[in-house]
C-alpha cells in the first residue's frame, strides 16, 4: 500500500510540475517577453563576463596579445598606424582588423585596457539575442527549449576561454555571425549584408565560413543570393590574403610560417603543398591535439550538431585549415580558432533539437529529458574545461598580492618616452608607448640576455616568465644584463626576484 501511495504522490507531483512548466513557458511566449528575454539575458552575461576578464587583467594575468592590442589602439589614437613594436608588426597584417579603428574611437574616450576587455565581454554576451532568434523564428523551438540552449551558450567553455585570452578582433564578431546566420536562413539579404561586412572587419579570413553559409543557402534552394554570397566570401577572403594584408607588412603574405610544413613564400606554395600532401594534411588534422580541441567544442553541447550536419559544414574547411596550422599549444593561445566554429555550433544544435521534437501547434515541442540533460551536460563541462570554473576560484580574481604591487611600482618608474623590454605580465602596464618589446625568456638566461639589450634604455624581468628558472639563471642574466652597460634598481616592494634595469647614463623621471 506505501508503494502505491508513493507512485500515486510522485504521479502527482509531476504533474503538477509539468503544469507549473507550461504555465511558465505560456509566459514566455507573448511577444513581449520573447523579445525582453534574450537582452536581460545577454545583460546579465555581460556583466560576469566583463567581471571575469577585469579581474584577470587587476591580477596581472594578462599577456602579450593584451599589450599589442592595447599598444595599437593607442597608435591609432595619436594618429599613427597600429605598428605595434610589441606584435613586432603591424595588426592590420594580421587579419585586416579595421575594426580596430572604432575601438580606438572609444579607448580615445575611456580608460583603454578596462575597454577592451568589457567591450569584448559584452560583444560575446549580446550573441545571445540572434541566437534566441535561431531557435524562436527559424527553429521554431518553444521557449523552454530555447532557454536550454541559451544556458547551454552561457556556460559554453569556449566562449569563457574567448572571453579570457586576452583580446582578439575575432572575438568582436561572434555576434555578427550568429546575426548572418540569422538573416541568410531567413533571407534577409540587406541586413545579412550588414552583419557580414562587420564580421570581416574584426577578421578578413572569416569570409571563408561566410562563403561555406552560402553553399548552404544554395542548397536550401535558393541559388541566386547563395551563389552570391559563396563567390563574394570566397574573393574577399582570398584579395584580403594576397593583396590587402600584405601591403601592412612589405608585401609579405601573412601566416605563411605557421603552414611553412607544407610551403613558404606565398599562398600558392601552400596550397600546393596541400594538395600534393593530403595524408599530412589529414593527419596534422587529426592529431590527438586536435581531436581534443573538436571534442572541447562539441561535447558540452552532447554532440547535437552531428545530428544536423549541414548547418556545421560550412565551416569545416576553415576550421580544418586552423588545426592544421602550427600554433603555439594552450587553451587560451588557441581560443581565437574557436570563434568561427562558435556560431555554427549552436545553429546545428538549435536545429538537431528542432528534428528531435515535434511540432504542436506553430512550436516545436522537445522532450524535457533531452533539454534537461542539455543543460546537465552544459554545466558539467563548464566545471570542467571553462578556465572560469568553479575549481579555479575565480571570486579571488583581482586581489593584488605583494607581486603585483611591485610589477606595478616598476612600471610606475619608467619614463613614458623611454623605450622598454619587459617581460609579458608587465607589458599591458606599459602599453602606451611605441618603444616596447617582449623580453623573450624560452632560450634560456644566457640568450635571453643577449636579446634583452638592444634598441632599449629599460628592462623588466618578471620571474614569472621564466618558471624553469633556477635562482642561479637568474643570478647569470642579471650579470650578463650589467655587463653590457645596465643599472639595477631597487624596488621598495622588493618582492621576490622581479629585476628592474636602467641603461646607465639615462635620466630617470
């Protein structure tokens, strides 16, 4: 009899849930609150993610791609090109970022660094509002499902680890693609326009996962405007490549020695290289290395995409061209590859769940269960791969220990004319002046003294950038710094074996 009771009040109470879910969901779905949730949501985003990059970038946490960024806005805004002496070229060169002119407008008016950071946060956060519109108006998902997927965006690992390497022009055109996705699968071509022009101003070679979008709308039918947008992708990204970027660095093409495996010199030896070699390509693409990264994207979201292929397709050429090209290993190194393959992802995931339910009405009712382990499964690898987890305590982000004040009384000791090397974590410190250099440590104390001095009047070794270092190392690089002609000074922090130099014979102010 306790058994029956038991089934009879679990039968109650889930009904009782299920009404309460129903109850909501109608809610949801008047068209006020259906245009009101995805910007409260995006708001609240961008707040935690800003939160979560200031708080990195007080800690001193940030690197060299901060500092170049930082240095380059900075250029544009005393009217200079973005040389950046940090990136040892100039950010057009890169990636024919023009976006970097508008953002420069607004470090002109704002504190630099704190606007870059929270710039990009909130360009990451409002890439909620196109893809609540992905799965309401082309998915035609109900709101409960569309939420699943929103969480499932907000907790997306990728999307942290963007939001925490530092700052990257790509990153700014997460939203774009998401609003291109959008606009192509509901055919409003003016605005696809629009959003597409800006996604190639944060990053030229994303033209290519635009040209890779337009196949897909030919083959939905559509041949005019998907045989347009495929051909237009596909020039712009090639003319950025061999025409546009080039000229930012005496014609030479960019990205060539991160693919000198396969050619050097140009494109087409590349290309070729490609061709004649497809067993490397594959197996450079497949690496362990590589599997781990395509397992990291996909898994927090239980594979769904692969459900709905044809909707990730359009950027596996490009993406596949990124894991073949040899760049420096990390999870924040790599994060800018992840970003065209963001917005496909939860396209392909808005439409597998879109087959997995059926329709009721206008709306695609998805099974709870599904949605439900949807989100389990979104959580669980936030905890696990976001470096903005739980396990790495964030709420300890932003306090300054002894370290940091002392980093920051060394920076506060150089000139703002004077030219510097200094290691990574003091760079964005020093971020507003067109003398500045990475002090490379990787070689050893012996190299890295011998490229320390040239072209500078002050040093700044930071421990921190050389942690196989011994103490001894250490000792051998401030005597081999000395010897050619350098002061040390002491800091009052004197925290540990951060090192200031000064050319001697050279003014302190």
């Amino acid at each position: 009899m306790d058994l029956e009771q038991s089934r009879a009040t679990l039968a109650q109470f889930r009904r009782r849930l299920e009404i309460f879910s129903l109850r909501w969901q109608a809610r949801l779905d008047t068209r006020q609150v259906d245009r009101a949730v995805p910007w409260v949501i995006a708001l609240f985003l961008g707040g935690l993610l800003s939160g979560l990059s200031l708080a990195r970038a007080r800690s001193l946490d940030a690197g060299v791609d901060l500092s170049s960024h930082l240095q380059g806005v900075w250029l544009i805004g005393e009217g200079y090109e973005p040389l950046s002496s940090v990136a040892g070229h100039n950010l057009l060169w890169e990636q024919a970022a023009f976006i970097l002119y508008p953002v420069a407008g607004l470090t002109a008016l704002f504190p630099d660094q704190p606007t870059l950071l929270a710039l990009q946060a909130s360009v990451l956060a409002l890439a909620v509002v196109p893809l609540w519109r992905i799965a309401r108006d082309v998915g035609g998902l109900k709101s409960g499902a569309a939420m699943a997927v929103v969480f499932a965006y907000c907790a997306y690992p990728a999307v942290h680890t963007v939001n925490l390497s530092d700052f990257h022009t790509e990153a700014l055109a997460v939203p774009a693609l998401f609003a291109a996705v959008l606009t192509a699968l509901r055919g409003r071509w003016k605005r696809f326009a629009v959003f597409a022009l800006l996604a190639v101003t944060c990053r030229a070679d994303l033209a290519f996962a635009l040209s890779g979008l337009g196949l897909l709308v030919l083959l939905e039918g559509r041949r005019r405007p998907g045989a347009t947008i495929a051909l237009s992708g596909l020039a712009y990204g090639l003319v950025s490549m061999t025409a546009i970027q080039p000229r930012f660095n005496g014609g030479k093409f960019p990205h060539i020695e991160e693919f000198s495996d396969f050619g050097s010199g140009h494109p087409g030896s590349v290309l070729w290289g490609f061709v004649s070699a497809p067993h490397q390509v594959v197996a450079d693409a497949v690496s362990q290395a590589n599997f781990q990264m395509i397992v990291f994207l996909l898994a927090p979201v239980m594979l769904l995409p692969l459900v709905a292929p044809r909707y990730l397709l359009p950027v596996v050429p490009l993406f596949a061209v990124y894991l073949v090209a040899d760049v420096p290993p990390g999870q924040l190194a790599e994060a800018s590859q992840t970003v065209p393959m963001i917005p496909f992802v939860f396209a392909a995931t808005v439409f597998a769940l879109a087959r997995s339910g059926r329709v009721l009405v206008e709306r695609v009712n998805v099974d709870r269960r599904l949605l439900t382990a949807l989100v389990l499964t979104a959580g669980l690898f936030f905890l696990r791969d976001a470096p903005s987890s739980l396990y790495h305590e964030p709420w300890d982000w932003g306090r300054r220990d002894t370290m940091d004040i002392a980093r920051q009384e060394a920076a506060d000791l150089i000139p703002p004319d004077a030219s510097v090397r200094a290691s990574e974590q003091i760079l964005p410190l020093l971020s507003d002046r067109t003398r500045l250099y990475v002090l490379e440590t990787a070689d050893g104390p012996d190299s890295a003294a011998v490229a320390a001095t040239p072209k500078v009047e002050w040093i700044v070794f930071d421990p921190a950038a050389a942690p196989d270092w011994r103490p001894l190392d250490i000792e051998s690089f401030d005597l081999d710094v000395r010897r050619t002609g350098f002061e040390r000074l002491e800091l009052e922090e004197g925290e540990g074996d951060l090192r200031v130099y000064r050319l001697l014979n050279v003014i302190q102010s």
